[in-house]
C-alpha cells in the first residue's frame, strides 16, 4: 500500500511537475498545447 502511494506520487510529479529540458516544459504542458 505504501509503495502504491510512493508510486503515485512519482507519476504525479513526473507527468505535471518534471520540465523537459528540450521543450522547458512539462509533459501536460505540450499535450495540452499540441491539440
């Protein structure tokens, strides 16, 4: 259960939070730009 939430929380922060350092953005970011 722990490592369930440990897990969330890394794909939380790796979809809205990481910056891609080719686009300087998150990954949300370009896919809420791109349609």
């Amino acid at each position: 259960e722990e490592a369930r939430l440990i897990i969330d929380d890394y794909i939380s922060f790796y979809n809205y939070e990481r910056l891609q350092l080719k686009t300087r953005q998150t990954p949300y970011e370009t896919r809420c730009l791109s349609t």
